[in-house]
C-alpha cells in the first residue's frame, strides 16, 4: 500500500507521501532510544504535567485534526471529535494515576522470606514499538502511548499507510506538550520493514492492533527475539437479548454497537444473538432503525454511516454478504440490492441486517468489518451461549437481562476479554482492554495496560 491520503468519500489521492529511508529510520530509532534515558530520569510529577499539557495541545487542536481523520478513513466528524477529546482524557487518567499504579509492591512481612525488606518494582523497558491501524488512528496511538510514556518508556510508531497525515501529527504532539525531543517517534514505513525494526536490539517490546495475519507476523519475530508482545487482533462480539431486557434501549444501542466507526471497529457487536420471545421485536425494530440511517460525505456532521477506508474494505464486505446471500440467507434491509442507491464515487456499502444465516456461510465464522448485522434466534441462554462461543474470536460482548443469574451466566460462560452487561461495548482508560483466543493477548489501558511494558523487579534486602 502506497504511503498516502485516499479520500474514502470520493476516492480521489489527496497527498502522497515518500516513505522513510534506511538512514532516517535509523536516526529516529537512535533518538527515541537516547531519550528514554532522559525520560526515565524524570519524575511521575513532571511526566504527569508533560502528559497533561499533551492533552490540551490535541484538544485545542480538535477542528483540525478531526477533519484530518476524517479525510483520511471516512470516520462521521463528530465521532472523530469524540475520539479527539476522548485521547486527550486518556493523557490526563495516566498524567494523575500512573505513579499509583506503578508503586512498589511491598511484602508486609518480609521476614517469611529471610529479609529485612522486601518488594516488586515496576521499571520502565525502554523503547516500544507500536504498529497501529486507520480505525481509531488517534485512539489507537494514545492508549499505547500514554501509559508507556509515563511510565518512562518511549516509543516508536509505525501507523497504517492510508493515515499518514495522522501519523505526522502524532510524531510532533509529544514534545509540543513539553516531552523531551525523541520520546516519540513516527517512522513512514511499509509493512515489509517492520521484520526489522523488531529485530533492533533497541526495541525492547511490541505493541500491535490489526489484523490476525498482521498479529501473527509480529508474534513470530517477536517470539524469535523474545520479546514482549501486547496484540489486540479481530473481533465478532456477540450482542445477546433476553427477554427481560429493556428492548427499546437494547435496540438503540444495537444500532450504534453495530454502525460507530461506519462498522470498522473491532469492538463492534457483529453477531446479534436474539431469544425467540423477542426476536421478532427486535429484528422489526432494529431493521426499521438501520434502514433510516442517513449515508454520505462524513464531514457532513448529519451523516450517521460514512464510507469504508478502502475499496479493499468494501469488496472484503461484499463477498461475505454474497457469500450469506448465495447460501440461504434473508437481507432484511440494505445487501447488494442496496447498493446503487449510495452516494458519490467513494468506498461505500449499504448499512445491512442479514438473518437465517445457515452454518456452512463464511460470515458465521470471519469478521465483517463494515456496517452489517448478523441475526441469529436462540430458544434459551445456553444456546445463546454455545453460538456467543461458536467463533474463533474472543474480544469482548454485550448481554441483556435484568435477571441476575442469567447475568452471572453470561459473565461466567461467554469466552471474550469482556462482558458488558445491559449496554455496548466501549474502551475506558480505567478498564483493562483486550481478548482472547485469535483475538490476541495482553492488555490495554487501566493499571494493567501501563505495566505491561515493564520490567517487574523483585527486590530483597537482608
């Protein structure tokens, strides 16, 4: 993939942009790695003010960076805006709660083994490199970055190809909040050269959000140089609905589970597994609600469903919508016959609810990362349960019951990284983020995603 900004709204190259030469990764990698040692000289009460000045910097930036985003992957403006300020509060949570969660660990009773102290400490690494998708191309940055960098680590970013402008601007924003120069670092390269900044014997751990593919190349070097890796790969979430839930706010928040992002979020609830009591209901209600989302030119602030970030997106969509067609299942609104009704010459695809999905269909089993909902009717919450878990995936889920057994169920059986229970999925800096199964290891955010990238150090004192 070339190094550039493709408008998804129209399809039109908008900039190109060479990439990174030898030398100059060089000089980045070698600056990033002599920072750390300034950086982790510091203290958390300097880093936390460092942090916090980062954060106003992105939000007195929010117009034009939105519609950077925005231009770049088709991200709805406004969401680009949340997405903005929702980074800039990410800076701030680690800015206040980063010393607390790297506190030393103390043994209360050191004398249990033979020593007059005793404790863990937590020490930074030392440079990380992050590979980052188009999806939340800020988002996806900071919530690597923040944590790492109070934490005293630095980092070195390769981002996607198709969000070069947003890489740029993440290469300056840490030393114009006041970080020392270096500490963070964009690196204009293709997917071929990430083998070897991996391999650099500076670069002491991996962080890495995409695909599976992706996830298994970086794992795999990484696991011959042993080490660290953090990755949060695909997901199919499941959305269940009992029928103690409160339909009306099960639907509409289905319908923003589902369409945030134009469909293109990993977290994204995918398969909608619905109890036969209220599976007509809901298939009614949720349909009818799909069908009235208004598509278009995302900079448009009343467009609820932009455009996908590529053609490639768009054609990978449309095959798993014709395959699920051509193996028996129903369009309940939006699929092929949809198409010719989208606007414009760029990468759209109808918002789609697919239901009667038979087993041998390939949308059962592989990720649908664009705006389409699978329906699926389950007689009780066991059955619920076995197709929430009949997926190779495992990142997260939603549930709805206001029965508090079939919650505690759900939360014990469901197979993800997590269980959000009578609302959608979302990623909070207070709470740890990742999956399980083939949708990756380690976690983000909260006080576990900050010592992942951390030497935990025990410390005996006789």
């Amino acid at each position: 993939m070339a190094i550039a900004t493709v408008n998804p709204a129209t399809g039109d190259t908008e900039k190109t942009f060479t990439a990174h030469d030898e030398a100059e990764v060089e000089r980045r990698i070698a600056q990033a790695h002599a920072a750390h040692e300034e950086l982790r000289a510091t203290s958390f009460a300097q880093r936390a003010q460092w942090a916090r000045a980062t954060a106003d910097v992105l939000e007195g930036d929010v117009d034009e960076l939105a519609r950077i985003v925005t231009v770049e992957m088709g991200k709805p403006i406004e969401q680009s805006r949340a997405e903005i300020t929702k980074s800039a509060n990410a800076l701030r949570f680690y800015a206040e709660h980063a010393e607390g969660f790297l506190a030393d660990e103390v043994l209360e009773d050191p004398s249990a083994v033979g020593a007059s102290r005793a404790y863990a400490r937590y020490r930074p690494l030392g440079l990380v490199l992050a590979v980052m998708p188009w999806n939340f191309p800020v988002w996806q940055v900071i919530r690597f970055a923040a944590p790492a960098l109070m934490a005293g680590n630095t980092g070195v970013l390769k981002h996607a190809s198709n969000v070069p402008q947003t890489a740029l601007y993440l290469d300056e924003l840490f030393e114009r909040g006041g970080f020392p120069a270096g500490v963070f670092r964009t690196l204009l390269i293709g997917s071929k050269q990430v083998d070897a900044v991996i391999r650099d014997a500076r670069v002491k751990a991996v962080t890495l959000t995409g695909s599976e593919p992706a996830g298994q190349a970086v794992a795999a070097t990484a696991g011959e140089e042993i080490k660290t890796t953090v990755l949060e790969l695909g997901g199919s979430d499941p959305f269940i609905v009992m029928p103690s839930a409160d339909l009306d706010a099960a639907v509409d928040t289905a319908v923003d589970a589902r369409m945030m992002n134009n469909g293109q979020s990993c977290i994204a609830a995918k398969r909608f597994i619905i109890h036969a009591d209220v599976y007509e209901q809901f298939a009614e209600r949720f349909t009818e609600k799909v069908r009235q989302l208004r598509v278009g030119d995302p900079l448009d602030a009343q467009v609820d469903v932009g455009p996908l970030a590529s053609q490639g997106g768009v054609d990978d969509l449309a095959e798993l919508v014709d395959d699920a067609v051509a193996t028996g299942a129903s369009v309940l609104v939006g699929g092929p016959d949809a198409v010719a009704d989208l606007p414009g010459e760029g990468f759209y695809y109808p918002p789609t609810v697919i239901a009667d999905l038979p087993e041998r269909a390939r949308m059962t089993r592989e990720e649908t990362f664009g705006p389409v909902a699978a329906l699926y009717k389950v007689a009780d919450a066991r059955e619920a349960v076995r197709v929430a878990n009949a997926t190779s995936f495992g990142l997260s889920s939603s549930v709805w019951t206001t029965d508090a057994q079939e919650q505690e169920y759900f939360v014990q059986e469901v197979q993800a990284g997590g269980v959000f229970v009578n609302g959608m999925t979302v990623s909070n800096p207070a709470l740890p983020f990742g999956g399980i199964k083939r949708s990756g290891y380690g976690r983000e955010l909260s006080a576990a995603g900050i010592r992942e990238f951390c030497n935990l150090t025990t410390v005996w004192v006789a």
